[in-house]
C-alpha cells in the first residue's frame, strides 16, 4: 500500500521572500544562453536534413526499369480524406509487351495540394507501392490550377524507386515458364 | 428462391433454432430468410443447381428413428437423437424438409469453407488493383469473411490468357474465372442462346465460346452481373470507374413496355453503368444490353440543354411565357408521348382539357424477342391510356393529325418529345402551324418549332411508369439535370396555371399524385404516392381488355387475352 | 574657444532648435537602435540568430564590414521605419477619431520632452570652467521630469479609451492605475537621494541632475549609498515604462495588444518608438542619478583630459552605461515572467510604497545625524 508522505513546506527564508538571489540566478542563466550555439537554420541557404519517414509532397514513382508502377486501382483517391486526389483511369494498349499483364493505368493522375493534408494514406493504401510522400517539402504556384500536380509532375517530382516485388514481372516470367496455354 | 407455389410452411432446425420456413425451398436460402448467410459461388436463385463450388458446404441431419418400430431415438436428456450426415452436404442442393436439422456455422462447415476457398485463390491472380470486380466480388468478400486470411500456396500460379473476347460486349480474363459456371447456365437457360463452355482439364480449365460463336445476344451482360468474381467483365464498363464511387438509384429501364427495374449507377452526377435490379413480378435479375446503353442519350451531341424562341436562347420561364403567348387563342392540338411519365400524361390531360385540344398519340413497335424486350418499344403507353389521352391503340402515324392541319381544323400545336415528320406529317403543314416542342433530343419538330422547351431524360427525374402487366412502378432521379432545366411535370403544370389562370401549383410528384388519385372512375384512384414508392402496384386493366396489345407472351407477362382465356 | 560665435539672440534661438533636432535625432536613433537590440538580444537569448538579411544597395559588396554590419542587422531599424510608414492606413470605424489621432502624439511628446533637461556629459572651456552638456539644465531638473514623463499615461489612457474595444480600455485603464501606484514609490525613492546630496559640506546642491551626477565624481556612486533607493526606482522605472514584467497596458497574452490594439501602421510606430525613447530616457536618468553619469567609476577620478577629448570620452562612458542598462532592460524581460494584474497593484502599493517610505525615514534619521555632527564640527 502506498504511504502518504505529508511534507511540510518550508518557510521562505528573508532572501527567498526578497526574490532577489532567484531573480539574480535567472539572469545569469538567460545571460550564459547568450553564448550558447544558435539552432536557427538559415532556410533558403541551408537545407533541414529529411529524414527517411518524412511525409512531404505525394508523388508517383516508377520501378527501376522506368516503368509506370500506378494501375489507376483508385484506393488513394477512395481513401483519401480532403478528396484531393482524381484519377482518370485507361488501360494499357496490349502491344505493350515490357506491362503485358498490366493492362491498367491512369490516363490522368490528379492530386490537388491545396486540398491535400499530408496524412500519407495514399501511400499506405497503394498495393503497388507507386505513391510515396517523400522529401519535397515546398510546394507554391500563384495560380489554383498551377497547385494541382498532374501526371507528368507527379512523375517528375517522384523519380524512381527499388522495388521489391516486380509483381507483374513475375506472371511474365510464369507464362514464359510454359504452364499456360 | 420462394417460389410462388410453395406456400406450404415446414419446421427446420437452423444452427439448434427451430424456424418456419417456406416448404421445398433449399438450405441457402432457408438460412438467408433467417439471417445466416451461406456463402456460395454457382447457385444462383433463378438458374439451374450445378453444385460445382462447394462453397456452400452445411452440416444436414434428421432425427433418428428406430428402423423397427418407427420409435423416435431420444437422447439422454429427452431430445430427439439426431443423425447427422457424416460429411457435410452442398446447401444448394439440399431442400428442407421438415425436422430437418442444418448448422451453417459449426466448425466442421468453417473449415471446409475456408480449405474450399484456399482452392479456388490456389491460381487466382492477385489482380484485385485492376479488376473492375473489386469491391462487389464474392471471392474477395468470402476470402475476407471465410478465408485463412494467408496463403501457403508458394508454387508457381497458373498463367491463363488475360483479354479474351468473348462477344461484342463482353471481355474473358480467364485466370480470375472460378469455374462455377453460371454464365454457361444462363446462356442456356434464360437467353437461351448456348454458346458458352469449358474445355481443358484440371487447373487448365477455360471458360470459351463454342467454335465460330460468340456470345453476342442482347442478354450477354448478364453473364457479366452474375459472374461472381471479375472473369466476365463489361467492354464498355472496363476500366472506367471502381464501383465503390457509383451512387445507385433505383430506375426503371424505359426501353420498352417491360418495366425491367434498374440500378443507375453514377458518380458526380455522370451515369456509369445500368444494371438490373432483382423483381421478381418483372425481370428476375436480367435485363437486356440494349437497355443499358440508354444513358448515352444524356451526355449526346443532339441533347437540347437550353431553352430557345425563334431560334435564340432565353431564360426558361420567359421561354414558358413565350409558349403559353404562342398557343393560347388558337385551335390548338396536342402531341402526346408514350415515354411521358404518367404524372407527366395527366398533366398533359389536364392541359388539353383546358384548351379543348385534339391529343394525338403516337405508338412506336418493334420486335418482341418473347423475354425482357417487348414489341411495344415505349416504357408508358399504358399510362396514356389510364392518364386519358386516348382511347384508342396508338397507331405508328400520326395521319389524323396530317388531316386536321391540312384542313385548317387545327393551327397551334404543342409535341412533347415526338418528331413530327417521322410521324408522317408533311413538311408544308409543319411550316403551316404555330410549333411549340418540349423534349430531350433535337428532332425536325424542334428544328421548325417556334418555341423549345427542353426536357429532362428519365434519369434525370422521378416519375412513374405502367408496364405491359399494368404494373404500377416508380422511379428515381439518379442525376440531376443540366443547369437551369425543370422536369417536364414543372413546365406542364406552369403552362396549366397559365392557361387555367390560376396560380394553383402542381409541381410536386405528390401534389400531381394527390390530384390523380383523388380522380373518381380511374384505376388509379385511391392509390397513394407513398405506395408506390415502396413498390410495384398491379393495377386492374380490364377496362383496355378490347385493345389489341402488340406484347407477346414473354418472362412474367401473359397477354390480357390468354389471363382471361 | 568659441568667442567668434556672435552674441545675438536671433543666432542662439537657432542653435538652440539646432541642438534640439541633434538631441531628438540622437534619442530617436537611440530608441530605433534599441528595437534593434531587443530583437537581437531576445534571439541570443532563446538561441536565435536574429534579424540578420536586411542590407542597403551596396554595402554587401564591402569586403568583410559589408556582410558584418548585415550579420549585426544594422539596417533593420531603418527597414522597420519605412515599413511602418508605408503600410495602410487603417482606421477602424468605431473609434472617436480626433482623440484616436491625438493619443500616439500625445505618448511621444512626454517621452522626447524629457530628454530637453537631460545631462550627459561636461565641457571643458579654455578658462578652466566647466559646463554641463544638457538643452536646458534646469535647477530643478528631476522635477520636471517627473511631471513630465508621468503624462505620457495620457496617450496610452486615451488611446485606450478613443478606440471604443474593450482590450484597448482595459489596457488604458491598466495603465493609468499602475502609473498612479509606482508613480508615488518613484518619487519617494529620490527623496533620500536629494537629501544625501544636498546634505551640507557637499559644494554643489540642488534639484538639477548635473549636480547630482558631479555630487557621484571621484566618490561612490549613489547607487552603493542607497542601493534600496536604487532598487526601488529601477523596479518603479520598469513599471513606468511598461516593460516586463509590468506590461500591463499591453498584455499581447490577455488583451491582444493592450491600449494599441486598434492601432496601426505609422501611428502604431508612433506607441512603438515612444516607448522605447521612455526607455532610452529612463536608463539615461538612472545613470545620472544612480551610476555616476558621465564620471569614470567610483571612488576613481576621471582619466580624460579636461578638454574636449575629454568631453567625447565622457558623453561615450556616460552613453555605455547607459546602452547597458538598455540591456539590462531587456536582459529583465526575457528572464522574469510577467506578473498578473493584481500581483502589480499588490507590489507597488503594500510593498514599494512602504518601503520607499522606511528607506525615506531611515536615511532622514541618518542624514540629520550627520548633518548634526558635521555642524557641531564647523
């Protein structure tokens, strides 16, 4: 059981009552972080490190073979909260023989980003890992239409990024492999 | 399904509660009356049992008796003994019978279901990202609900060809395909048009038109709605829009007289797809592709979006003035439309009886194929005859018409929605007349026409329609209308307050229901609106018995001659 | 020296404008540069760099100084300034418009009036006889300050009241009653002060602060005689001039901006500067009075030449002390928390108040049992 400890407050001393000593110790404290090193960080010259985990701009990446990763399936813009995001979907033409599985993919990708808030479920609910939030922090246009990022600055802004699956790859190799028809 | 005949009530034993259910009708659906649902793959209520999924696996047993004297076997603590089938039975397949005991949630069944779907993800490819499937597809809802939740399975899949084409309308992708054959059983059964088969063996079974066929009936996309997983997939709806953004109305196809009640399904505002919705007094779960592809009139080139006056634009209540200042004082004639709603006709009544018109009505015909699309090729001419427009059968010329403007007998004419020179009335009288036209489409009545009034497109209102079995249905807006229009019934009963001269408004369905109904020496009277937005009203037709209708005898419809024989 | 400056009264009335325009010119810059050092020093106190990008055309290219005087935000004050007069005049439509415009002139005015009686440094004629640096030594110096500086209130008060918010009476009304409380301490403090001072075999006498900041030559300061004086006209000057923790009739925490909150553009640069020349005359009297003025330290004679070089390095020691104590102003303000309303009221009137009073009585007792004996000496 716990046991109630009753301390009894001591009675300010003369000088604690003047606050004079205590007011003297501030000052030498504010006065020795005055030589302290500074933490600003001169923005437009100097660059705050990202870290990995960083939630900036949503973009679109493709796979290390330069193809397009987004299959237009539509969660990202379901899921999204602000609706920020609109995609157009198309499919692939089926002469296309480096995504002949694919069949699918957005004709146009839209994300608004000043409706979008950052919150990263795009990137949770991608089943293709094609949408990443990644470093870009600063995003500024002078026009509403300038602000929403379309499929080709998607692309531009997102680069290329490993992939661990090669999905799709896998089927083609599964079909050349001879078990189909 | 419940069968009309079947009224008999048997006691069954579901999961240990004794329930009433309909005699003779099966496990699937005698747990569904009683909430349990009994996943399955290939039953389909109006199709043929082919028990090929195995997915709807239950445990069945029946109280034990004794083989000498007939004794009923009880059980320590009095109960009945029961005699459980040793391995679980098909549900689809099992018809109750009373005393009958099912469990459908006892380990035993949750195991068989959950190795039952880990065969059929063996070779399903993990394509739910561009299937059009996704999001009504049984396989994912069951493999979530029933499924192991993991998959052990780590050879290589099967590899089956992705785009095949399988008739004009409607694309293969042959490795999501389950095998469960509905498709084949509706091509056979209901469209009657048997193209559709397996061939190969095992796992390298395919779905495949029969050589030289394809699946091109005008019921095809059937095979699309009842596919269960994302094998069968619409061409025109392919990769258009996931189906978890589609808002669905409730709508009535206004094809033909058939009355095939219809989901629309539309996202902001723009219609997506039309698929049946289940009556069975109408169209069971089918309806004809035909029929899917009218929302394309929405969105056409030759839609009238604005009102007009002599060829230019204005608002549209100066547009209405302009009507009532153009037809008022005049020997005035009336083109009614058998696509009108019948809210819509009885304004339309109401309108020529204030104006002493003449109402003419135009009938439009085709071929009956004896299933959903009737020759009557018009949602509502029942409803002009019941609203009073006419008495007669309406022929597929308006010739009296031609005769009464020819003779001077009539020089103003108010068309709702019909094209006049296709009717067969000549270019000289057209030119002769004062023209007010008020529909969705451009035609030569609106080209001529003085006044314009445009329309909205049945998707795009409420309303309500009387099909070949004087079946009373109503519909919903699915869409709203372009920018600034009113629905036809708005614009009707304005030109009634101004021809009556009364600020009297019947804008309102209901206020237009209030009035119908009220009418003495009508079917349809004492008949609430609130009625019939629950659901289809049989109305009595006996009173057009003399008419000749043009309807054959076709799915849930039996000609008024044959009812009474 | 300066025997070829005629004697006409025409030439001395203007260069006694002239020396007024050097002096407000001085104390502006003073309380422009001071904006400038709170910004600084708040930064290097919250470990902060500070107002470091404003530059003039040119001055970059400079090698070294150039990006130095940059890096310092030396051209910040001016660029503060020009913002000041070039923002929109806004003026909301329910104020009382004439007392509206009048509050900001009638805060300043005090502020710079002041500074006409303020010594800050001697000159040294070629006769041997010195001069106190000051517009207008008057006798009765300290007087006229404090009449005058304590009508500042009046701006804040009206300004406060003209702007019909709630915030800006509150802050108004905050204001005057804490000016009344420590106004009285203020006041009361000196007295000890002028009584040490005036005591007899003390050669120079009087109200005039010259005389008060020659008495602290080659002796103590004052402030070691009467450090409680000292103490508490410094806490009744913090409160004087709404500084932390006595911001009262501000308050940005509980009343948005106080008595300005209406206010804004130029006019609020008006509140602004005012406030920090109070404190610029503010430290300059408590130099004088407390910290020797324009003398070197204590106890020590004054090392300069008595000629005019003499004279600069004074008027520099006099304007040292007093930047420090500009420091110390802020220094204050970001290591004490700001007090609550009734925390001031309770401070100044059963705190300050009886203990000016006590400190007064001590040092009469003391003062008259000095004068006794030194009397009984002569």
């Amino acid at each position: 059981m716990a046991k109630t400890v009753v301390l009894n407050r001591k009675p300010l001393s003369f000088s604690e009552r003047t606050y004079l000593p205590q007011i003297v110790t501030g000052l030498k404290t504010t006065f020795s972080n005055m030589f302290k090193p500074k933490v600003t960080l001169q923005y437009p010259e100097e660059k705050p490190v990202i870290p990995n985990n960083y939630r900036g701009v949503p973009t679109l990446v493709k796979d290390p073979n330069g193809r397009e990763k987004c299959v237009s399936c539509q969660l990202c813009e379901f899921v999204c909260p602000p609706k920020a995001i609109r995609i157009t979907p198309g499919s692939v033409p089926e002469d296309q023989n480096d995504r002949e599985h694919v069949e699918k993919a957005p004709q146009e990708f839209e994300i608004n980003m000043l409706r979008c808030i950052y919150c990263g479920y795009c990137e949770e609910v991608c089943p293709e890992e094609a949408i990443f939030l990644q470093d870009v922090y600063s995003s500024s246009g002078f026009t509403r239409e300038e602000m929403v990022n379309n499929k080709a600055k998607l692309y531009e802004l997102g680069g290329t990024m490993p992939d661990r699956h090669y999905k799709w790859d896998k089927k083609k190799n599964a079909e050349s492999a001879g078990n189909s028809h | 399904m419940i069968s009309p005949e079947k009224e008999e009530f048997v006691v069954i034993t579901l999961n240990g509660t004794e329930v009433e259910v309909p005699n003779g009708i099966n496990a699937v659906e005698a747990a569904a009356l009683h909430g349990k649902e009994v996943p399955h793959y290939c039953y389909h209520p109006k199709l043929s049992i082919a028990g090929n999924c195995r997915m709807c696996l239950v445990e069945m047993g029946t109280p034990m008796r004794d083989r000498a004297t007939g004794e009923p076997i009880l059980e320590d603590n009095g109960g009945p003994k029961i005699g459980w089938v040793p391995k679980p039975v098909i549900g689809c397949a099992t018809n109750v019978s009373p005393g009958m005991h099912i469990r459908t949630e006892s380990d035993l069944v949750n195991e068989c279901r959950e190795g039952i779907m880990e065969f059929l993800l063996v070779n399903h490819p993990l394509d739910c990202p561009i299937c059009d499937q996704a999001g009504e597809c049984r396989l994912q809802e069951f493999a979530t609900d029933y499924g192991r939740g993991y998959s052990r399975y780590i050879e290589r899949k099967n590899v089956k060809p992705k785009r095949t084409r399988l008739g004009p309308r409607v694309t293969l992708d042959d490795e999501r395909c389950i095998l469960c054959s509905r498709c084949i059983r509706f091509s056979q059964e209901v469209a009657k048009d048997d193209v559709l088969g397996f061939v190969d063996r095992g796992s390298f079974s395919t779905l495949t038109c029969f050589p030289g066929k394809e699946l091109a009936n005008n019921y095809s996309l059937n095979t699309v709605d009842i596919c269960p997983v994302g094998a069968l997939t619409s061409t025109d709806f392919r990769f258009k829009m996931r189906v978890w953004f589609l808002k669905e109305s409730k709508s009535i196809c206004s094809e033909s007289s058939s009355g095939c009640n219809t989901l629309v399904s539309s996202r902001e505002g723009v219609i997506q797809r039309i698929t049946p919705r289940r009556n069975d007094l109408v169209n069971d779960t089918w309806m004809t592709d035909s029929g899917r592809e009218l929302y394309k009139s929405v969105q056409s080139e030759d839609r009238i979006r604005r009102p007009s006056a002599d060829g230019s634009d204005l608002p549209l209540e100066d547009a209405i003035s302009r009507a009532f200042e153009t037809l008022k004082e005049k020997k005035l004639g009336l083109v009614a439309n058998c696509r009108s709603t019948l809210e819509e006709q009885f304004l339309t009544q109401r309108l020529a009886e204030l104006t002493d018109a003449k109402v003419f009505i135009r009938g439009h015909f085709g071929e009956d194929d004896g299933i959903l699309l009737s020759a009557d090729r018009t949602p509502n001419l029942r409803g002009a005859l019941v609203a009073g427009l006419t008495n007669q059968y309406p022929a597929e010329h308006l010739n009296e018409l031609n005769q009464s403007i020819s003779d001077g007998e009539i020089d103003a004419l108010l068309v709702i929605g019909e094209d006049l020179l296709e009717s067969g009335i000549t270019q000289e009288n057209l030119d002769k007349i004062s023209l007010v036209f008020m529909g969705t489409t451009q035609n030569s009545s609106s080209s001529s026409a003085n006044v314009v009034l445009p329309g909205l497109s049945v998707f795009e209102k409420s309303g309500s329609f009387i099909n070949r079995s004087f079946l009373l249905q109503c519909f919903d807006q699915a869409i709203p209308g372009p920018a600034g229009l009113l629905s036809e019934c708005k614009i009707l009963s304005k030109l009634v307050n101004l021809f009556s001269n009364e600020t009297k408004v019947l804008s309102e369905l209901h206020d237009v229901w209030q009035a119908m109904s009220s009418m003495e020496d009508s079917v349809l009277s004492g008949i609430e609106f609130s009625e019939i937005k629950k659901g289809a009203v049989q109305l009595d037709g006996s009173k057009w018995k003399h008419l000749s209708f043009v309807e054959k005898e076709a799915l849930h419809h039996k000609p008024m001659d044959l009812i009474t024989a | 020296m300066m025997d070829w400056i005629p004697q006409g009264l025409w030439f001395e009335v203007c260069l006694k404008v002239f020396f007024a325009f050097m002096m407000v010119g001085a104390v502006m810059t003073m309380a422009g540069y001071s904006v400038l050092a709170e910004r600084k020093v708040s930064a290097w106190m919250q470990g902060r760099v500070g107002p470091n990008r404003t530059v003039l055309p040119f001055f970059e290219y400079i090698p070294i100084f150039g990006p130095l005087l940059k890096k310092l935000g030396i051209f910040q004050p001016l660029a503060d300034g020009l913002k000041f007069l070039f923002k929109e005049e806004i003026v909301p439509g329910h104020v009382n418009k004439l007392y509206y415009y009048l509050a900001p002139l009638i805060a300043l005015v005090p502020a710079l009036t002041t500074m006409t009686v303020l010594p800050f440094g001697q000159i040294y004629w070629n006769d041997g006889t010195v001069s106190t640096l000051a517009l207008a030594d008057l006798e009765v110096g300290i007087l006229f300050v404090f009449a005058v500086s304590s009508l500042g209130v009046y701006g804040i008060a009206l300004a406060g009241w003209s702007s019909n918010s709630k915030y800006s009476f509150l802050g108004g009304i905050r204001s005057s009653a804490q000016m009344i409380s420590y106004e009285l301490a203020m006041g009361l403090s000196l007295l000890p002060v002028f009584l040490w001072v005036c005591a007899p075999g003390v050669t120079e006498s009087g109200l005039s602060l010259s005389a008060i900041a020659n008495s602290q030559a080659g002796g103590p300061w004052l402030f070691l005689v009467q450090p409680l004086s000292a103490l508490i006209f410094l806490i009744a000057l913090f409160a004087e001039t709404n500084r932390l923790p006595f911001d009262m009739p501000e308050s940005e925490t509980d009343l948005v901006g106080g008595f300005h909150t209406e206010y804004g553009s130029f006019k609020f640069g008006i509140f602004f500067v005012a406030e920090y020349a109070h404190i610029v005359i503010g430290s300059a009297i408590f130099t004088v009075i407390f910290l020797g003025g324009w003398h070197f330290l204590p106890f020590m004679n004054d090392p300069w030449p008595s000629n005019w070089i003499g004279s600069l390095l004074g008027v520099g020691w006099f304007l040292a002390k007093t930047i420090f104590l500009i420091f110390f102003f802020i220094w204050i303000r970001w290591t004490l928390p700001r007090f609550r309303y009734d925390q001031v009221m309770h401070l100044g009137w059963s705190k300050l108040l009886p203990l000016a009073l006590a400190n007064l009585i001590v040092y009469l007792l003391i003062v008259t049992a000095i004068d006794q004996s030194t009397s009984a000496n002569f």
